[in-house]
C-alpha cells in the first residue's frame, strides 16, 4: 500500500466480496488466505487484474439465505492483495493488507461463481489513516492477553508483541484470536481504535471469567 494513505475518491464502490465466517480483516491487518475454490481463484484472478482489491465480509446467521448464498453482515472491510503466489497444485497463497470498513448498500449479480457488493466507504474515511495516537490501556491488554494465551495453550512472541504500536497490537491480536464471529464483528464495528481496544479488552476478560467458571466457549 505504500507510505501514502490511499484517497477515498480512488476507491472502488463496486467490488467482489469473499463471505468468510471468523476471518477477520481490519484497516492496516495483514490477512493470509490459502485460495483454492474455483469462484474464488477466479475472483483472485479479476482482482489481480482490476485493482488488486475485493472485500472481505463474514456470514450472517441471524439473516435468511439469498439467491447468491447465505446472508452477509452488513459491514465489511475492503483489502488489497499485496502479496501473491501460485502453489504447484493451482492453489493461490495471497496477503490480503486491510484498507477501509465499508457497509453493504446492495449485492449485484454474480460474476464467475463470485459474490459482489456496492459498497458505502464514507462514513469510514478516518480507516484511511493511521490513528497518531489513542487511548489504549497496554499494560491491562497485554495482561489479559497472556492469561488468555496459557489458558488455550498458544506459544507468542512476547517481545514482537510488547514491541508493536497501539493500532497493530490491537488489530493483530483481533485477527488472530479464536472468538466467536460475533464477536469479531463486533470488533470490526467498533469505533475507532480506542472503542476496538476497550471491546477487545472486555472479550479476553470475559473468556477468563467463563473460565473461571467452568464454561468453555467457543473458538
């Protein structure tokens, strides 16, 4: 993406979408994705050769199934492909780098078995820079987030992570924590990275109180 924030007048409105429960792309993540289905190899293909861009979005089961497949929250995030290799057997290994929430005005027609939206990006224009500074609690987030990690038995690279800045080290540990797709939406729809830390912070806290209780969630 470069050093230089992208405009919002260079963005596209129409784009394919990759509907994706528990994957979660936020503004500046970095979201690997093994592509192997033959609609998505084809909507990597046209994105590759349009832009380089498409949204990702989770299934919404609360909302009934269309014609296109299952029903979408309306709030997405829309990445470019910044990496991109072809593995022996066909399959595409990309980075998809977050750029900007948007919000699903209306789904158009299929195009080669892929899904695609036109998208509202204004109301997300401050995704397109970086915060200069925010309110993040990081001593009680990261105290949260090793109690998390030793109850689900996952290894870190403590220093990496003590080392990142407040707007990586709240959208990395998003997208690489279990929770629930719930959840991770509602991180995704939080406001502003102070608002993304504070739910962030209650998730963790919340997993270590069932815990605590002898109720194991789901991941």
């Amino acid at each position: 993406m470069g050093s230089t924030p992208p405009k919002l007048q260079g963005l596209p409105e129409v784009f394919p979408v990759f509907p994706l429960g528990g994957a979660l792309l936020l503004p500046r993540g970095r979201l690997p994705l093994n592509i192997f289905e033959p609609r998505y190899l084809a909507m990597t293909e046209d994105a590759l050769a349009n832009g380089r861009m498409f949204g990702m979005i989770q299934p919404d089961t609360n909302q009934p199934r269309g014609a296109t497949g299952p029903g979408l929250y309306r709030i997405g995030c829309l990445g470019r492909l910044s990496s991109f290799s072809e593995s022996d057997d066909g399959r595409y290994l990309i980075t998809l780098t977050g750029v900007i929430r948007f919000a699903v005005a209306e789904e158009l027609g299929v195009v080669r078995g892929y899904r695609r939206v036109r998208a509202e990006l204004a109301d997300f224009a401050a995704d397109l820079v970086p915060p200069s500074a925010a309110m993040v609690n990081r001593e009680a987030l990261l105290a949260a987030l090793r109690s998390y990690f030793q109850r689900r038995g996952f290894e870190a690279n403590w220093d990496a992570i003590t080392q990142m800045d407040d707007d990586m080290l709240v959208t990395t540990i998003c997208m690489v924590c279990p929770f629930e797709t719930a959840e991770k939406q509602a991180l995704l729809e939080a406001p502003g990275l102070a608002g993304r830390a504070e739910a962030l912070l209650a998730l963790l806290m919340m997993d270590s109180h069932d815990t605590q209780n002898g109720r194991k969630r789901a991941s």
